[in-house]
C-alpha cells in the first residue's frame, strides 16, 4: 500500500513539476524527500548526482569566464565551444531535476546559473569576434568564421586559422539551439540588444550552412586530414534543427517584448533541409558514416523528419561503427591510435590505410545511443547500451565516496605491440581505456552526456523537461513555444494556396472582365502596398544592424517563394515601429502604418530574354505553387499575388495567359489547390508574425520603399491587342551575311552595311566585329554599339527571333537572376557541375561561387565555339536547378553535370527527330521549348531506339548504371599498376588507402579518369565494358557459364576480339565466316 500511495505521489510530483510560474515556464514543487517508488529519497537520489557533478564537472569550470576546459590537467587551459555547451547542459538538466524540490537548499540557483555562467561565456568570447561574423556574412571563408576554442580563462584566442580548424558550423549551431532550450525552461542568458542583434547576425551565418564546407565536429575536415573542407551531414542538420528552434523565438523569454524576437529566412532554412536529406546517409563526401550523424538525427538536434530516412542513416552508423567498447568516428580514423604520428598536423597521401581496423572506439556514443532509446520510447535500447556501457566504465578514487566516482573514458584503444594481431584478426585484441580518469584528467563531454542518460534513466528528468522546445515529438505534432509566433514545423494537410490576381492597369482589368476574369489594381487594394521582393530585402537589411558592434544586418540575398508568401504589418510609437508578417503565398507587409504585399520574384521584370517567353513564366508560376505546396510548413494558408501586365497579353501571349488565369478561376492549378479572392478578404485569415528590425529614434528618418504602382494611362484608352504573331520561320532567323567575308573588311564598309541591312541577325554579326574592333563605345548611326546591340536585343525579343536574342545577350555579356543559386540546387545534391564548351577545356564547380566568378567562367569557357552558347548555358542551369530540385530522380547515374555536354545531347537528341531532314537550330528553339528538350533527354532512354541514338544519349549526360564504381574499385584492387582510359591514369595507390569503395571521393575520381574521352558513345562503351570485366582467379566458373546472356562468355569473348581488333592484333581475312569490315 505505501509503494503504491509512493508510486501514486511520485506521478502527481511529474504532473506538478511541468505548471508555469510568474517569471519562469515551471513552478519549484513543494516537496522534501519524497519518497521514490524504490524507496530511496529523491533527495538522497539527487545528491548523489550533485556530488558527481561538482567533482567531475563543475570542479573545473573556470570561474571567470564560465568555460570548461577540453583537458583537466595542464597550464593554460583551453575550451572547445562544442565541449563546454554540452557541460552546460548537464548542470542544467540536474538543476532541472532539482526544482521537484522546495529546500534544494540553494544547489537550483548553483546549477542553473553555472549553465548561465557557461552560456553567457560562449557569448562573450563570440561577440569579442563580431568583426569576424561581419566578414563571414559577406563571404563565408574559413579565415572568417568565428572561432571554435579560447582560452578557459580569458576567453581569448589561441590558435590561428591556419593552426586549427575553427569552422565548425555545428558549434555555433548547438549554441543557438541550447540557448532557445534553456531559456524555454525559464533561464534568463541575454540581457540587452546588443546581445540580440549578435544572435541574429549568428542566425543569418547559420542560414548558408547548407553552401559552406566547414572542418565539422572532428576538426579535421576530409578524411584525409590534409587541411580540406567538406560538406557534413552533421552540420548541416544541427543547422536546420537550430533554425527551427529559434525562428520566431523571444530571447528574453517571456519577459521578452517583439523586438527581442529572433527571424529565419524560411527559404534558407528549406535549403537546409533538402541539402541534409540528399546527403544522408552519408555524413560527406569521404564520410560514407560517421558517428557524428548521432548527435545531428538524435538527441539534441532531432534534425530528420523523416523516419525511414532517420532509421536507414542509424542503421549504418551501428553496422558500420559499432564495437564491443563503444563507436569508432568513422571508419581509417586515426585519431589517437597508436601508429599516428602526434608531431603532425596533417596525414601524408595514403596514411589513412595505416588506421584500417584499429581505430579508437568511443563509449560516448553508447550513452547517445541510450539517450536515443529514452526520447523513443525504446527500453530494449536503453538496457541493450547500458549494458554495453557500465562494464568500460572507470572508478575515480574520491575518499568520501565508497567506490569513487564513475567516469567515461574518452577513448579505447589498441596498444602498438597488438596492432599486427589486431588487424590480421579483428576483435581479437584487448583494448585499453585512455588515460581519462585518473590523476584528474576527466573527458567532461563524455562524463557530461553520462550525466543527463543517467537522470532520464532514473527518471529524475523527463524528456520534456531538457528538451521544451519538443525538438524530438514528431513533426506533426510540434507545437509553438509560444503562440505569438509562428513555427515551421511540417503540416500535414491538404494545402489550398490563396491567390489574389492583379492587374497593373485599370484598363488591363476592364478588358480581363470581358473574358470572366476577376482582378484589382493597385489602386483597388488601398490602403495594401504592393511591393516587389527587392523592396522586402531593403527591409531585412536593418534586421540585426548594430554600430557599436560593426554589425551591419542581413546580407543582401533574394527572398524566395516561401519568405514572399507572407503578410507583413507594422504599428506606429513614438519609439519604434513594429513589422509584422502574415505569412500568406505571396508576402503581404504593414509598414509604418500600412499593409504590405510582396510578390513573387517571377514576376519581377527582368533584363534576361527568358523572361520574354511566357510559357516560361507560366511555367514558373506552376513551378512556384507546386513548391508552396510541397514545402510550405506554417499555420495558416499561404498567399500568392499574381502580377498581370499589358505585355503579357500581347500577341500570341494572350491565349496561354487566359488559359492558366482559367484554371485559376476554376481551383486548380496542376495538382495544387488554389482559391481566388479579393486581397482584403484573404488577408482577414492570414497568420501574423511580428518582426521589430526597423526600430529607429524620433529624430531619425524613416526608411522609404517603393511600391508597385499602376500603370497611368490616358482616360478611356483601351487594350489594343495585337493579332498573334505567327511563328518565326528558319528562314527569318538566318543572317543574310558570313561573317568569314566580312570580319577583315574596313570599318567604313561595316557601318555602310549596317546603315543598309535590315536583318536584325546580320546587323548583330557586324556590330559583333565592330565590338571587337572598336570597342562598345564606338559611335554608330544609332549610337555606340553596345546601345545598338541592347536595341537588336529587344527588338529580336519582341519578334521571337531566338537566335538573334541569344547571339545579342552573349554579346553584352548578360547574367540570368538567380544562377549561383541554381548551381548550389544542384551541388547540395552531391554532384558537381562543369561549365565549357563540349570538346573543349571545363571548368569543375564542387563547392558554391558567386555570381561574377560564374559570370567569368561562362564567358571565359563557354562562347569558344558558339557566343550564343554562353547564354544557352545559362538557361540549362537555371533549368537544371529547379528539375533537380523536384525530380531528382531524373539524375540518377550522373556525379558531374556537365552542362556542355548535355547541350551536345540536345543537339543530337534534334538530329535524332529531324531523320534525314535537317535538324532544327537549337539557338532558335524558345527557352520553354529548350527546357521541354532538356526533361525529354533526361527521361530514361526508350528501348525503340538503336544502341548508338541510346549511346550518344547516356554518354552525353555521363549517365552511369547502378554499381558501376564499385566495379571499377574491384577492377583497381587486381591491377596493381593502375587502370588508364584515354591517357588518363588512376593508380591503385595511393587511391585505395585513401579511400574506400562506397566513398563518394572515389567515383568523383572515376569521373575524372573518363574525363579526356571526347566521344559520348565509346564513353559509355568503356562504362560497360568495365562491367563485364571478370574479375575471378579461378576459372572454372567462367567455362560453366552459359555464352549468352548477362556476363556470358560470347558476351566476353566478343569483347575480347574486339579490343585485339582495336590493338591491331589481327589481321583481316575475307574467308574467314567472321569477317569484319
């Protein structure tokens, strides 16, 4: 009866303990030593807890910064920020436990303010870097990030960029997510503004972790350890986990006011996590695993949503790490074992091989492992790893503590004298504990995360209590911290986008009414402003500003289709002006006083000639609904403004416009939902979310923006619709001059011919010579050249002369928007894109370059043979990127998108269709009609067409079949002097110490030794002849296969005869039944 009556008060005690309190988000419980269920005291139980605590971890935090040291023992100690934040944690989740109790005598407020203390030291040694964070926002660089280790004791720096890797974007991601953790939990760590704006210049680095390679959590980069950076899984995740956390969250907790309220680009965050569910399971390139995916899909950061894609990257983080003393970082680690050199910084080329199946093995990760277990409710789990765990425990020697504290040991690992054994048989050696508690040498992140297992395991804190902002509770069941703000967490739910469509004149929507359409102008939506999305980044950039920091707010980057589906108000003081956002399809804002729109960035104007073909803008309005729908995560429904103008309906425009403004008429939009209303009427159910960025002094003035406005035209004009153009022949495309007869001719002749040609297409071949002669400012009869090109350009671009718009874009060097965006869509795949000409030098992009380095490279590499080609590469990236995005299925095989090729594929794919007419000029195909070309090449290739058509195709693309690299590494293991294709060499060594058969680096490598070949069918011969490569010592399976079918011998003989034939080996003889001509 009094186990049950214990039992009974126990629960109560858990039920009482999560109730709010004035000030804090929980209530101290009024209780002293209530008995537990096991009839030891909770006091008694906590104490036990403390004791360690102080002895293990707070004996050592340094009491003027608050940091934790890395090494217990030693002179100028020095603090990894990643190693004291989990240090942090551990008092905190123990005073946590402590507030179930009313006489803690004071160890609540000890322990709650040494995390404080810790917190508030990270904070200080950051902000003394604020110079850095300015310079990392504009270019994120490995000499500009902040530093990731200080001094314990001063909080200064102490080693340079080139002596550590201090880019490790998941340290300053745990911080971000542990601040919003604790402060949830009612811990007061920031203090003032300045300390605000800080935070959010952090988030807006944070925002670009799915662009920037970084040394991650093991400071070491690649695995190599040669100084390289790579793009991690782990930091990534803990990113995106960070993000979500404190998007909309008040870091003065609920004391907080709106300007205290913490803003996430929802776009970068979007990025963030489809850049981590195309990496996973891998952790990076070199990294097929890595124990550091523990951490990134568990406890603390719960980053993947999805499932099946957490339980497969679990799966092979046990199958492939786990051992019997813990879990190796990831597989050729050398860390510490006892053949690495420790006067080195670096490996050499192949070292990595001397770590192959002796790597030190962390029981750290069996207590991750048991945390996992707690937070899912999966005993099996937690025992299965606590078993495995107590037995590599070690003892310290304390004198008032009967059996000495327990203590993780950091690392087991294999003595040099076993090493030999070890790796003939593995597993069959002793491993020895390092050195970690004894003589006072603790490893605290180890010991720390102990701490918090053993508190969830004992149930003297809760899932809920370390963890408020339910970072672990299923996505659809995350809930807001608090209601003010709206969260990201996924929906699941059959989305309706709100559409409002506006017309840009008054005219324009008397005439749209004759055919049934209903708009508003501008004029109509008073007092509503509608802004373009260049005018919402003029807003951001004040978001975070701080002259006393150097800090000069959110870089100038374009706002998505996520970030301008919302609504934004602002309220009037006399101190500052409030922002708020409703977040809606397309972006509605109030500002000083008035409400906002911002549409979409598809239909800004712009000065690339894609925008001229409106299939494409259709198209891209399809598009951006279809990624709304897809990847729209808030409360309430979003917005989307449709811009109508006069332009659109011109010509052969009108009837694709009045078709798609039909099917939003109707409510449906391809697959997506859509409901038009007036924009008052929708704005009334939009979700609203503060934003205070523009907070300025009475004496200051305002920031102005400019709002789209409606076309003024005379009263009582109407909409001249012109007839439709009729489709452009061949003919009309083709310039009536070569330019072979006339690029030595005198200047004089050129300008005559100019004054008299009439073909826009001769006229832009003369004034390319001229531009190459003279100069753009030579003077011509209509100007300087560059101003008669820019002419020619919009006047080929009215008449759809495709060709022409191309050779005249190329000539004035014209730029697409959104280019290095596309090229990171599609790095953050794991592939790699090359720009050139096919058949000439490329340039390889592995990691993300700005625009004016693309700029360069498309104009330096691409016009070689064709200047029309600099700009048709362009289209193909922009195209590419969306398709990768949403189809990523469609590039399955490919590791390098090699955009020249793939023009090559296209042209082939025309000469294919033409037969024996000739093909038609790519050049003058639509750029809606090129993107339609492109999806076609890419869908797999059609069993009706003759090997050569298929093998033109598949080469072009670099398309390889499923297995093909491991094949390859299977082929490098039996030739010792390496494998040559086309004069390019891949050594069997040091490739294969370097590297591992199911690393992402070796089939990047692969692509590079087929690099040289020039012709897309004997590529992809020599891609299938190494698969049919036997690859058995013993021949007798090969004389018991049967000679056809897959690997039979025919199969392979034939293929010999043929390699002897290209040898010339053989000589031709014409009685022979086998002849081949």
């Amino acid at each position: 009866m009094a186990s049950s009556l214990a039992d009974v008060s126990w629960k109560v005690l858990e039920l009482r303990a999560r109730s709010k309190r004035s000030g804090s988000v929980y209530e101290p419980i009024k209780s002293i030593n209530l008995p537990r269920p096991d009839g030891e005291s909770l006091w008694d139980k906590l104490d036990h807890y403390y004791r360690i605590v102080k002895a293990t971890v707070l004996l050592y935090q340094s009491p003027t910064t608050g940091l934790f040291p890395t090494k217990t023992f030693g002179e100028k100690p020095k603090a990894k920020v990643h190693d004291s934040l989990y240090c942090a944690a551990s008092t905190w989740a123990l005073a946590l436990a402590y507030r179930r109790i009313d006489d803690d005598k004071g160890r609540t407020h000890e322990l709650e303010h040494s995390a404080i203390k810790c917190m508030r030291g990270i904070l200080y040694c950051y902000m003394r870097q604020a110079d850095k964070v300015q310079q990392y926002k504009q270019d994120p660089k490995p000499s500009k990030c902040l530093h990731s280790i200080f001094s314990a004791h001063t909080g200064d720096e102490v080693f340079s960029h080139e002596e550590y890797g201090h880019l490790q974007i998941d340290a300053v991601s745990l911080f971000l997510l542990y601040l919003v953790e604790m402060i949830s939990s009612g811990l007061q760590i920031i203090y003032n503004t300045d300390e605000v704006s800080f935070i959010q210049n952090l988030v807006f680095c944070v925002e670009r972790a799915y662009r920037v390679p970084d040394f991650g959590i093991w400071e070491r980069g690649s695995k190599y350890n040669n100084g390289s950076t790579e793009l991690h899984s782990s930091s990534v995740g803990l990113a995106k986990a960070a993000l979500e956390a404190i998007n909309g969250f008040n870091l003065f907790g609920n004391q907080g006011c709106s300007w205290s309220v913490i803003f996430v680009d929802l776009d970068a965050h979007n990025r963030n996590r489809q850049t981590l569910c195309s990496l996973l399971p891998r952790e990076s390139r070199s990294h097929n695993t890595d124990a550091a995916l523990l951490p990134c899909i568990s406890y603390p950061a719960f980053a993947v949503d999805d499932e099946a894609l957490y339980s497969q990257t679990l799966d092979k983080v046990v199958r492939k790490l786990k051992g019997k003393h813990g879990f190796k970082r990831f597989l050729r680690d050398g860390y510490r074992t006892a053949l690495e050199d420790k006067n080195r910084h670096y490996y050499k080329p192949a070292e990595i091989k001397l770590f192959d199946g002796i790597e030190c093995e962390f029981p750290l990760f069996f207590i991750f492992m048991m945390i996992d277990g707690v937070f899912r409710g999966n005993t099996e789990q937690v025992k299965e790893y606590q078993q495995l765990l107590e037995p590599l425990l070690q003892q310290s020697t304390e004198a008032d503590f009967k059996k000495g504290y327990p203590v993780v040991p950091k690392y087991y690992y294999v003595p040099a004298d076993f090493v030999e054994l070890e790796k003939k048989n593995p597993g069959s050696q002793k491993r020895f504990p390092s050195n970690h508690g004894r003589d006072g040498k603790f490893f605290l992140w180890g010991q720390s995360l102990y701490i918090i297992a053993k508190l969830l395991v004992d149930g003297l804190v809760s899932v809920k209590d370390i963890d408020p902002v339910k970072r672990y509770i299923p996505p659809q069941d995350q809930r807001n911290v608090s209601m003010r703000y709206s969260n990201q967490g996924p929906l699941e739910n059959d989305l309706v986008v709100h559409v409002a469509l506006i017309a840009e004149s008054q005219r324009l929507q008397v005439f749209l009414n004759t055919y049934g359409i209903q708009t508003q102008t501008p004029q109509q939506v008073e007092p509503i402003q509608i802004w373009p999305q260049q005018e919402l980044v003029k807003a951001y950039f004040h978001l975070g500003i701080n002259e006393k920091l150097g800090l000069s707010g959110r870089p100038d980057r374009p706002v998505g289709c996520l970030g301008t589906s919302k609504v934004l108000m602002k309220s009037h003081s006399s101190a500052c002006y409030s922002l708020a956002l409703i977040l809606n399809e397309a972006q509605i804002y109030r500002i000083l006083g008035k409400t906002v729109v911002c549409y979409p960035i598809i239909f800004d104007l712009s000065d690339f000639y894609m925008s001229q073909d409106v299939m494409m803008l259709i198209d891209d309005i399809k598009n951006a609904l279809q990624f709304i729908k897809q990847y729209w995560k808030m409360h309430g429904r979003p917005l989307f403004l449709v811009l109508i103008r006069e332009d659109n309906i011109r010509g052969s425009r009108f009837n694709p416009i009045l078709d798609m403004l039909a099917a939003f008429k109707k409510g449906l939009v391809g697959d997506v939902k859509v409901h038009v209303d007036r924009l008052q009427t929708i704005i009334s159910g939009a979700v609203v979310e503060q934003l205070d960025f523009l907070r300025i002094s009475e004496t200051e003035e305002p920031p102005e923006f400019k709002s789209f406005e409606e076309l003024e035209l005379p009263k009582h004009s109407k909409v001249k619709r012109q007839t439709s153009t009729p489709n452009v022949t061949e003919l009309e495309q083709q310039p009536d001059i070569n330019v072979n007869d006339w690029k030595n001719r005198p200047t004089y002749e050129i300008l005559q011919k100019l004054n008299d040609c009439n073909c826009l297409g001769s006229q832009a071949i003369l004034l390319n010579i001229l531009l190459k002669r003279e100069g753009p400012n030579f003077i011509t009869k209509e100007g300087t050249v560059s101003d008669h090109i820019e002419r020619i350009y919009r006047k080929a671009g009215s008449k759809k002369l495709w060709s022409v718009v191309r050779f005249a874009a190329s000539l004035l060097s014209k730029v697409v928007d959104s280019l290095a965006p596309s090229i990171t869509n599609v790095l953050v795949q794991g592939k790699q894109v090359t720009l050139g000409a096919f058949g000439q030098e490329e340039e390889i992009i592995s990691n993300p370059l700005s625009p004016g380095a693309i700029k360069n490279i498309i104009y330096n590499k691409c016009n070689l043979q064709d200047e029309r080609e600099a700009v048709l590469q362009q289209e193909l990236v922009i195209h590419i990127g969306w398709i990768i995005s949403n189809s990523p299925e469609l590039f399955n095989g490919m590791l390098k998108i090699r955009v020249g090729w793939m023009v090559h594929a296209m042209k082939y794919e025309l000469k294919i269709r033409a037969g024996e007419l000739p093909p038609v000029d790519l050049y003058q195909l639509s750029p809606s009609e090129v993107k339609q070309l492109l999806l076609d090449i890419l869908q797999p290739q059609q069993q009706g067409r003759c090997w050569l058509n298929r093998r033109q195709i598949d080469g072009s693309l670099n398309r390889t079949p499923s297995g093909f690299y491991d094949r390859v590494w299977q082929i490098l293991e039996r030739t010792p002097n390496g494998v040559i294709v086309a004069g390019k060499f891949l050594p069997q060594q040091p490739t294969l110490s370097d590297m591992t058969m199911y690393e992402m680096n070796f089939s990047l490598l692969v692509e590079d030794m087929l690099q040289n070949i020039d012709q897309p069918e004997y590529r992809q011969i020599i891609v299938e002849t190494k698969l049919c490569l036997p690859l058995q010592d013993d021949m007798t399976s090969f004389y018991n296969t049967p000679p056809l079918g897959r690997r039979g011998t025919c199969s392979y003989l034939t293929k010999a005869v043929m390699n002897l034939l290209l040898e010339g080996d053989l000589k031709a003889n014409a009685d022979d039944p086998c002849y081949i001509s």
